[in-house]
C-alpha cells in the first residue's frame, strides 16, 4: 500500500503530467507535491484548489441520488444554532462527489476525493496537460491511486 510520496510519483508517471499534490480541503495545506504547480506555488495552487473543493464537498445539491438531503425533494439545508447553514457532509462522511475535473485552454485539473476510515478531507489533485494527457485514463488511474492510498 504505497503512501503520500509513492503514489504522488506513480500519479507523476501518467502521460501528460506536469504536478500531483494531495491536499487537506479543510486546511488548505498541501501534504505532499511533486511536479510543477499551476502559477509556480504549491501552498497557493493548494489553498485555491482547497476551496473549490470544500465548496463542493459541503453542497448537498450534488450528492448522490437518494442520500440525505440530496435533489429537490430533500430538506432544506440544516441549520445550527446561530442559523448558519451547517456542512451538508460531515468530516467524517465521504464527500458526494467522487472528482472534479476543471478544463482550461491548455490543462486539465482533476480533484479525486480520498476516503479514508478517520476522515475524507483529503484530494488528490492532479495537473495534466491538454495535449499530451489522457483524462479517461488519468480519472482511472487516480481512483485507483485514491483507494490504495495509507495516509499516516
């Protein structure tokens, strides 16, 4: 079960991979990066990416079909008790989507959720280039990196 490094490097080795970083979306801390990051830093790459994801990690509204709170027949997002919107997945949930995959003229971003048994916090964000990477291939290849990964 290869950790936090090995499976940065076997990301590293799918055709058109410029950088893989693994990445806390609650902290926004890079865990691990090898490659080139998108605008040259890796904390910064990190905490935008972070963003994005914990945006879609908290919405309910993309949640698989049939899970709480998922589609329009779903309650309303839950309050606390200040009347602020709670998360629609708790830490220790998996997140209702599996990747995410941003396009720009030149790359492709693909975010894959990791599951973990302490918590899902964590993706694997992987940059590739447009016309050298492979996306179906690199969706494949990430899922199976995600599964087999030992985080600790």
């Amino acid at each position: 079960m290869p950790g936090i490094d090995e499976s940065l490097l076997e990301a590293m080795r799918l055709p058109g991979a410029r950088g893989a970083s693994l990445v806390d979306w609650i902290s926004g801390l890079a865990l691990g990066a090898v490659g080139e990051a998108p605008g040259g830093d890796w904390e910064a790459t990190a905490a935008e990416t972070a963003e994005l994801a914990r945006h879609v990690a908290e919405s309910g509204s993309l949640a698989a079909a049939g899970a709480p709170g998922a589609g329009p027949t779903g309650p309303a997002a839950p309050t606390g008790p200040t009347g602020s919107v709670r998360p629609a997945v708790a830490p220790e949930q998996e997140p209702p989507v599996e990747d995410m995959i941003a396009t720009t003229a030149d790359a492709y971003h693909l975010l894959r959720f990791v599951s973990t048994p302490f918590d899902s916090t964590v993706f694997l964000h992987l940059w590739l280039d447009r016309n050298d990477g492979n996306l179906a291939l690199a969706r494949i290849r990430l899922s199976e990196m995600a599964d087999r990964l030992v985080l600790g």
